[in-house]
C-alpha cells in the first residue's frame, strides 16, 4: 500500500514509518515508499542493517531486492551468512531465479561451500537452468547423493537437459529399499520413459501397506486406465476411514469417465465392500460416491439413497 500513496501523504507516511521500532517492518515500509522516493533506499539499507537475528536479516535485504536489483548483491551476501543450513538453501535457492551473470561467482561459491549432499545438488541444478556452463557440475553433483530417492529425483530432473541420464536414473530407482518410494518414482520416471509402466505397476502391487499401494495405483491409473478398477478394489479395503475417503475422492472424476455398465460393476461390488464397515464410514464413503450414484440412477436414486439412509437412521435410535 505504501508505494500507492498519492504525493501528497508520503511526506506524513516517511515520518510515521521512521516511528516504527521492529526493524525489519521499518526496512519493508521505507523500501516501498522508497519506490516513489528514491532517496529513501540508505534509510531502508540501514534499517535492514541493523537486524541482528540472520534470517529476519535476509528477508528485509530480499524485499529491498525485489523493488531495488542493486540491492541483490547484499542479498546473496546475507544469504550465505545464515546459520542454519535448511534456511541458508532454501534462501538461496529463492535468489537463483533473480541473479544476474555477475553475481554467478559468489552463488556458485555458496551452492559449493553447502554440506548437505542434497540441497548442493539442487542449488546447481537451479544455477545450471540459468547458467548451462554448470551443468557438468550439477550431474556429478546429483551422482554424489547417497540417498537414493533423492539421487534419483536429482539425475531424473538432469535428464530434460541429458537424455542420456535416464538409464542412471532408471537403476538408482530400481534400488530404492521403501516399495512405495520405488513404485512411487518408477511411476514419476515413466513420464519420461513410458516403457517402465509396467515395472511401476509391478512394483505398486507389491506394497503391503493397503494405503499406500492405494495410493500408487490411484496415480497410475491417470496413465493407465485398466487400472481403475484394481485401483478401487485397493482403495475399498482401507480400513482407516479419513484415508479410504480421501484415496475414494481421488478416484471419482475418473470412474466418472468410464463405460456407465463398467461403473454399475464395480459400483456394485464397492457397495457390498463399504457396507461391512462402520454406519459412519459407510456414511462418508456414500458422500464422496454421490456423483456416481447420480450418473448411474439420476434423481431418483439420490432420494432413494436419501430415504434408506434415514430409515436406518430412525431404526437404530
């Protein structure tokens, strides 16, 4: 709002900011207001200056770059001074995207200098989208990962720009412990690499947790719709109810797409299914499938649905 001001209230408004004791809202307001009056950026620079906790440091030297890019290189100078890792790289990689190709030396000397195998591998990835020269150093970097789902989302996200990293990426995948982890990125990697579909749909079926192998079925059911129906038959036999709805709910737009004699099949044998479970779960599974009902009866059947749903109501008051 204060870079809205009309001329004539910035006068009042530089004089109320200038009162305002927290430092990093003082730096936010005067570099707005600096918008219209330039000479206002030291007094925005010197209230950003003065906040002493790291991170509360960055963010008003972050605000001020938005509004003013001679600011950024103190930006990034702030950035690299946070002590906490995560915040240092998550700050950082909110810069890459604004950096000019002078400023390239010191943000590739800060994704360097970071320890944690994954968050240097993304900050090059990030910096080699801007500067292509990098990405020899973003792959070896992506290698370096020891955790393999990470190593995998890394070198799978590399092979846009190097085809020739899918393979990798595709063995990397093939070794991750956690099924749902596997099937989970053997599913993502088929996007790029369709033939893997069916090793993704294998590694799905092989989940023990009822939820989980739901869950991976559902998504790949948007590549492969014969899988509907083994995707409901999963998402019927969760026993917690909050997850069966949810898993439910993300199924009904694309049984809604079916053949209306395959929906009346496997609406059938989802019914019997759900019945055997609580009044209340049988209740909010009912709610979710409502579309349904009404594609396979229309009106009648949601009153019909209505008028049961209260009998069994009064009968077990």
């Amino acid at each position: 709002m204060a870079d809205k001001l009309p001329p004539e209230l910035l006068p009042e408004a530089v004089a109320a900011t200038r009162e305002i004791e927290d430092g990093e809202f003082r730096a936010s307001i005067l570099g707005s207001l600096a918008v219209q009056l330039p000479e206002l950026l030291p007094e925005a620079l010197a209230a950003a200056r003065e906040i002493g906790y790291d991170a509360f440091h960055f963010d008003a030297l972050s605000n001020l770059a938005n509004k003013f890019p001679e600011v950024l290189p103190e930006a990034l100078a702030a950035a690299r001074e946070i002590q906490s890792e995560y915040c240092r790289f998550d700050n950082l990689r909110g810069l890459v995207d604004k950096l000019p190709p002078e400023l390239l030396p010191e943000a590739l000397a800060a994704a360097r200098e970071t320890e944690d195998e994954e968050y240097r591998a993304y900050l090059l990835r990030s910096l080699a989208d801007k500067f292509p020269e990098l990405l020899p150093e973003a792959v070896a970097a992506a290698r370096e990962i020891q955790d393999e789902k990470y190593r995998v989302d890394a070198l799978s996200s590399l092979a846009d720009k190097f085809p020739e990293l899918l393979p990798e990426a595709v063995a990397a995948a093939r070794e991750i412990q956690d099924e749902k982890y596997r099937a989970d990125v053997l599913s993502d990697l088929a996007d790029k690499s369709p033939e893997l579909l069916p090793e993704a749909v294998a590694a799905a079926r092989k989940i023990q947790d009822e939820e989980y192998r739901a869950d991976v079925l559902s998504d790949l059911a948007d590549k492969l719709p014969e899988l509907l129906p083994e995707a409901v038959a999963a998402a019927r036999e969760i026993q917690d109810e909050k997850h069966r709805v949810q898993v439910l709910s993300s199924l009904v737009d694309k049984l809604l797409q079916i053949q209306k004699t395959q929906l009346f099949c496997l609406w059938g044998k989802t019914l019997h299914i759900l019945s055997v479970y609580t009044r209340p779960g049988l209740l909010s599974d009912i709610n979710i499938l409502t579309p349904i009902i009404d594609t396979l009866g229309g009106e009648q059947a949601l009153r019909d649905t209505a008028s049961a749903i209260q009998d069994v109501s009064r009968w077990w008051r």
